[in-house]
C-alpha cells in the first residue's frame, strides 16, 4: 500500500464515522444544552431530566436514521494503477 491510498482510506474512513456518528452527537449536544438552560432558568436541579430526555433523543435520531446509513461501498484498490475507485 502506497502512501496515497492509506491516507485515502484514512480519510474516507473519518467521512463514514461522522456520518454516523455525527447526528446523534448533535442531538445529544442540542437536547442537552437546551435541558440546561430550561434547569438554570427554572433552578430545577434534577438527575434524571438531564438523562431521560436525551435518551429519548438520542434512540430517536438512531431509530429514524439506520434507514440507508449503514449501507457503504467498499473501498476498492486497483492493483495495478494504485488509485481509488
């Protein structure tokens, strides 16, 4: 494997991940600050308001979102010419 390829690989490699990754980390970011401004505002200092809704979120997100997501091309070396397909 040249160079080329592993950083190839490298970077579609983090493309994928943030796919995936990326809508429940930012749901879990959006419902968390808005609890927290809800609990500085109203001086509610609950455990479970912080953990329930942003599990709810969060398996929502997962739920409407594995419809096509987890479906990737494989990545493909030519052998002979060394570059991606």
């Amino acid at each position: 494997m040249t160079d080329t390829i592993v950083l190839e690989l490298l970077r579609q490699t983090f493309w994928v991940s943030l796919k995936i990754a990326g809508p429940v980390l930012g749901t879990a970011l959006v419902v968390g600050v808005g609890i927290g401004i809800f609990q500085a505002v109203t001086q509610i200092q609950e455990m479970t308001l912080t953990f329930v809704p942003k599990a709810i979120a969060v398996l929502r997100v997962v739920d409407d979102g594995n419809d096509g997501r987890f479906r990737h091309q494989p990545v493909r070396a030519d052998a002979g010419s060394g570059e991606i397909e």
